[in-house]
C-alpha cells in the first residue's frame, strides 16, 4: 500500500511539477471589519508553495492588530476607529505577490466602569476576611422587612449584565442582571438593634470588558412583631 501512495506522489510530481515549486500568484480573503476593543482575527491565504512567509510593504494596520509572518494571521484587539489599507506580501523561495487590502473598524465598544451613585455615603467597614476597617460605598440604609428596590448603573456600551462576584445581600434580596437590586430584607431581630451593613462586590460586563466595584447596604433591625 506504502508503495503504491509513493507512485502516486510521483507521477502528481513529475506530471505536475509547478504544483511543487509554484510562487505565490494571488492572495485570497475577504476581510471583515472590526470593533474598537474587541478581539479580531483573519487568516490571509495565497496560492504556490509552502511555506510561505507574510509581510506588509505600504500603509500599516489598525493600532492594535499585528500580522504573524509565518501563519498569515491578523489578530489583536483594534484601539482606534478608521480605514485603513496596507499592502501585504506573501514571499516564498519561488517569488512573491503582492496585494492592496483595507480592515474597516467602523464602531467602538466602551468597557464598563461603575458609577457611584450621588446618594451613596461613605461608611467604615470592618472586614472579617483582612481583619481591618475598610472605608465603602454605602448605597442605602433600609429598614429590615421592607420591599427595596435600587439601581446600579455604569458608562459603557450596552448592553450590560451585573453580577455578584463577592460578599452578598441581606436574605431575601437578589441582584437582577440589568442592575436592579430588588426583595426584602429579612435579617432577623438583633437585640442590639442598629444598622447592620451587608459589603458584597458586584461586575458590570459587555463585550469589551468588566469593572468591579465593592458596595454596602445597611439594613436598619426593628423588633420582629
């Protein structure tokens, strides 16, 4: 069988010598446009013989995206809206082709950062986890029992979807992925009575990115009737 493969190989290579030894005569893509901060990649391909080697010769890329020489990928992650066209060479040990190509990164996607919201109060903390007072954003102080509903927002390009990364919410309160904190709280009775305030971390996300951000909410404890 081994040998029968081999006289095939030979009669494609002695019939068709070119197929062996061709250079590069056209380059083929069709490449896609891009979006400011979010991961691209394209694989340029060209005819002849490998291997074959990429360069670009005139214009450059979007910031941010780079050709690989030996595989003819462009990736990266575009930083900057624009056309832009380039010349790209693809070279073997036959000769080389060259041809003028253009990306498009015509939109922008903005990474989320969490906004503190005016009403917020700053408060001490002391965290049992590092055993030290840590100053945060109070977002609320709410009576215990009672329906609360509060909204978390970030700049950014929607959409966005929230969750909780760390810490929690009082018993019977949850996060919505739109950013609605919504329930009642239902902390029990503390004989001691006061404010107790609930630290959780809470993600904002899209496409280009998260932000992070640790909030309190004091749950003010009346008598369980």
């Amino acid at each position: 069988m081994k040998k029968f493969m081999f006289s095939i190989l030979l009669v494609v290579l002695f019939s068709f010598p070119a197929l062996a030894m061709m250079a590069p005569d056209s380059i083929i893509v069709s490449l896609q446009d891009g979006t400011v901060n979010i991961p691209y990649s394209q694989t340029l391909n060209s005819t002849g013989a490998s291997p074959i080697s990429w360069s670009i010769t005139n214009g450059s890329l979007p910031p941010g995206l780079n050709l690989n020489p030996n595989t003819g990928v462009i990736s990266g992650i575009p930083s900057k809206m624009g056309n832009y066209v380039f010349t790209v060479r693809a070279s073997n040990s036959k000769g080389n082709t060259t041809r003028v190509l253009s990306i498009n990164i015509p939109n922008e996607v903005i990474p989320p950062t969490i906004v503190v919201p005016p009403s917020a109060k700053k408060v001490l903390y002391y965290d049992l986890l590092t055993r030290k007072n840590i100053t945060i954003d109070q977002l609320a102080t709410i009576n215990n029992k009672a329906p609360c509903t509060l909204g978390l927002s970030a700049t950014g390009t929607g959409p966005i979807t929230w969750s909780i990364v760390g810490g929690s919410l009082p018993g019977g309160m949850g996060l919505m992925c739109n950013g609605t904190i919504f329930g009642t709280a239902n902390i029990g009775y503390d004989q001691s009575g006061g404010t107790t305030t609930f630290m959780f971390t809470v993600k904002a996300t899209n496409a280009a990115g998260s932000d992070t951000k640790a909030f309190g909410l004091g749950i003010y404890q009346t008598p369980d009737r």
